[in-house]
C-alpha cells in the first residue's frame, strides 16, 4: 500500500509539474494571486482563532486562580505521598529489624508458666449443703433442727 502510495504522489507531482509548465505566464500569476489570498485568509482565520483561544484561557485562569489551586493540590498530593512512604517504611523497618523468635520465646514461656499455675488449680470442689447451711438464718437453723429431732 505505501508503494501505492508512493507512486500517486510522484505521479501526480510529475502531472502537476507538466501543467504548470504548459500553461500560459498570465494564468500563472492568477492562480498564485488567488492562491496567496486564500492562504492568507486561511492564516487569519487560524491567527484569530488562536488569540481568541488563548484570551479565553488568560480570562479563565485569572478568574479562578487555577495556578494557586493546582499548586495547592500538587503540595497535598506530595504531602500525602510522603505520609504513604513513611508509613510504608516504617512497616519495613519493623518486619526487618524486630527479633520475632525472642517475641515468640518470651509468648511460650509466659503460656507455659500460666500452664503449669492452672495444673496446679485445676480441682474444682462444689459443696451444696455447705453453702445452704450458712446461707440459712437463725429461725431457719431452729426449725431445721427441730425436723431433724422428730426424724430421730
């Protein structure tokens, strides 16, 4: 395709060139008029259009301060930027320097005493009619009493 490509453009400056060499001086110089004002009004239609452009954009930014905004919001982004990496460094620097195995060994030797402290308590006494027997008042007590006389 670009071979194609290629060859229509050399042909058609071959074509255009045999053209311009067969026509007449006077045809010449109008067609150069006539191209030179359509390019200069091309020129200044762009020209205008740019400056235009360009003082809607000087108008916007002096209305809204765009400048101190976007200033502002690169200073948070950096700010926040910061705050990430020295969290993040902070993470690396505990994973790396703490010692986990002297953590650890002081973890299992703290559970092993508090093991061999609850060996050592693990009997569990419950005794009904003693705690019935205090919790009893004093006519209570003499009317026990009295059924346990006449049971006899």
């Amino acid at each position: 395709m670009s071979k194609k490509l290629l060859a229509g453009m050399l042909l058609g400056g071959a074509a255009t060139y045999a053209a311009w060499k067969k026509m007449a001086p006077a045809k010449k110089e109008a067609l150069k008029q006539s191209f030179d004002e359509k390019f200069n009004k091309v020129a200044d239609y762009v020209t205008d259009y740019t400056l235009d452009a360009l003082d809607i954009v000087d108008d916007l930014m002096s209305d809204s301060n765009l400048n101190d905004k976007m200033s502002g919001a690169a200073d948070a982004v950096n700010n926040v930027t910061g705050k990430v990496k020295d969290s993040a460094n902070k993470v690396v620097n505990r994973m790396t320097n703490d010692d986990f195995d002297k953590q650890t060994a002081d973890i299992r030797e703290e559970l092993a005493k508090n093991k061999e402290a609850e060996e050592d308590n693990n009997d569990i006494i419950i005794d009904a009619t003693s705690d019935s027997k205090q919790s009893l008042s004093d006519d209570e007590k003499a009317s026990q009493s009295e059924v346990e006389d006449s049971d006899k």
